[in-house]
C-alpha cells in the first residue's frame, strides 16, 4: 500500500486510541520525576524511556507500547517539559535542550537504574545531550529519525518560515498556516487532537525548541567519545522515505557513532505511528540484544 496508505491506517488506529477513554491494554497514565508520562510492562523489566519530538508528546508511542511491554520491556514514555501535558515553569530555561537532558538524568533516577534510552526527532537530540552530560543515564541509545545536527532540507524551510509567522502574529497564525499546508487527510477526531495537543503546549516553550532544532550543533564527535568510553550499544534508524534529516546524513552518523543502522520501510519521518509493527520490531531486536550484552 505504500507510505501514505500506512499512514492513514495506521492514523486511524493512533485517532482511536486517543480519542477514546481507554489506553491500550497494559498502558497506564502516571508521573515520572515530575513529567506526564505513559507507562506498559513491569518495573521488574528492563526499562525503557521514549523522548517525543517537536510538537509530540507521549502518545506519539501508543501504537507500539503495549508490543514492547509484552516483549519484556518496562516502557516509559514522557512529556518533555513544555510538551502536551508537562508544563514549563520557564519555558525559557526549562526548553532548552541541556535542560530537558537533565530532566532525562530526573526520570532516570526515579527509575533507579540505567535505560535504554530513544529520542524522535528533537527528542533526539535531547536524548543525545543526556547521554553525553551523563553517560550512565543509559543502557543502550536510539535515535530514531534524528540528525547530526540542526533540520534540513524542506522540513528546516517550513520551521524558518513558521518561527517568521509566529514573531509577526503569534501562535493562532502559526496553526492557521500549518493547516493551510498541510494535505494530510486525517481520520474523525485526529485533527481535533493535534489541536489540542499543539495549543496545550507551552507558547515559548514552542518556540525555544523550535529554534534549536534549526541550530544544534553537531555533536556527533562528542557522542562517539562518550560510546567508545561506555561501550553502550548505539541504533540509529529512521523510515525509508523520512524527509526531515535525508537517510545518508542518519546513515553517516551512525558509522561516525558506530551505531547499528536500520531502515523502516512504509514510514517516513515518524515510523512509531507510520509502521509500529516494523518499529517495533527493530526496538524488540536491538533492545534484546543490549540486554544480552549487559548480562555477558
């Protein structure tokens, strides 16, 4: 069927889920160090912690917790502060990537124990500035549709011209542009909630992230210093037609890394809602295999 009849099939099965009551089976509503989380599996289970993107939240995962926990996973996925439900106190400061890296050492610490860590998109680079701030925040890492360094390409254009929008008008200005670009046909209920979701984050917190999106540096050399010293097992992937960072830029930064590299099929920029079943199961395999190197 392709990547765009994935995705609608699949976003009918997310709209679902979110705009019902219930949560998939096993998955539960809770707290962790103070952000709004989702939660599936046992706390006795290797744990596993999901950072969203720009503009995601927590939900961004449903489609594959309840497969991860029944894999044997104890799967925590967050709010970043400023995001959906977790808010920013100072969404100056608090949405500020070194800030929300040491948000990633809170929930550690609350856990108890080593992760295996996985940033999308933005949460990437969260991920990857916790985990060289704190290299024992993480059993294994993942970047999942993440670059090397700030976006490119079309997606990097869209996100200039929309800051443009948002320093002119104001936050009103930007969602009535996005939805005025925006082709997707989206199943009753999901724009509804994507609504929601962009006007309950934080205004500035919005903004903050977006502008370091456009200009992080790369820190590609620092990670890999940080890998050869920990030994930590490393995946980057990302879907076969993603549009955000162009496939060779992720697949060059996993051999600077010297990370396992896997491509999703039927997904672009967010295989965990476009292809969950293959997602997963590129998770499952990676995250059982750094269990057994952890137990060698």
């Amino acid at each position: 069927c392709g990547v765009h009849g994935r995705l609608l099939e699949m976003g009918e099965s997310l709209v679902m889920l979110l705009t019902s009551t219930e949560l998939p089976p096993g998955v539960r509503r809770l707290t962790c160090a103070g952000l709004a989380a989702l939660r599936a599996g046992s706390p006795a289970d290797p744990p596993v912690v999901l950072l969203p993107g720009y503009t995601g939240s927590k939900e961004d995962y449903l489609l594959i917790m309840t497969e991860l926990a029944q894999a044997g996973f104890n799967v925590i996925a967050i709010d970043q502060r400023g995001q959906y439900e977790s808010p920013a106190a100072d969404p100056e400061r608090d949405c500020m990537i070194e800030a929300l890296a040491v948000d990633v050492g809170r929930v550690v610490d609350e856990i108890g124990r080593p992760v295996h860590l996985l940033g999308h998109s933005f949460g990437g680079l969260v991920a990857r500035a916790a985990v060289i701030n704190r290299p024992s925040v993480m059993a294994s890492l993942v970047l999942l549709s993440s670059g090397p360094a700030g976006i490119v390409g079309a997606r990097r254009i869209a996100l200039r011209a929309m800051r443009i929008v948002y320093d002119r008008s104001g936050r009103d200005a930007v969602w009535a542009a996005v939805r005025v670009a925006d082709t997707t046909v989206y199943p009753p209920g999901g724009l509804e909630f994507l609504e929601r979701r962009f006007f309950a984050s934080s205004d500035i917190g919005l903004r903050v992230m977006g502008e370091q999106l456009l200009d992080e540096p790369d820190r590609v050399g620092e990670l890999a210093a940080v890998i050869r010293e920990a030994a930590a097992p490393v995946l980057v992937a990302h879907g076969i037609a993603d549009d955000a960072w162009p496939p060779h830029l992720q697949a060059d930064m996993a051999a600077r890394v010297g990370a396992r590299y896997e491509v999703i099929p039927d997904a672009a920029h967010s295989p965990a809602t476009e292809n969950p079943p293959a997602t997963a199961a590129v998770l499952i395999d990676f995250w059982r295999e750094a269990v057994g190197q952890r137990a060698a």
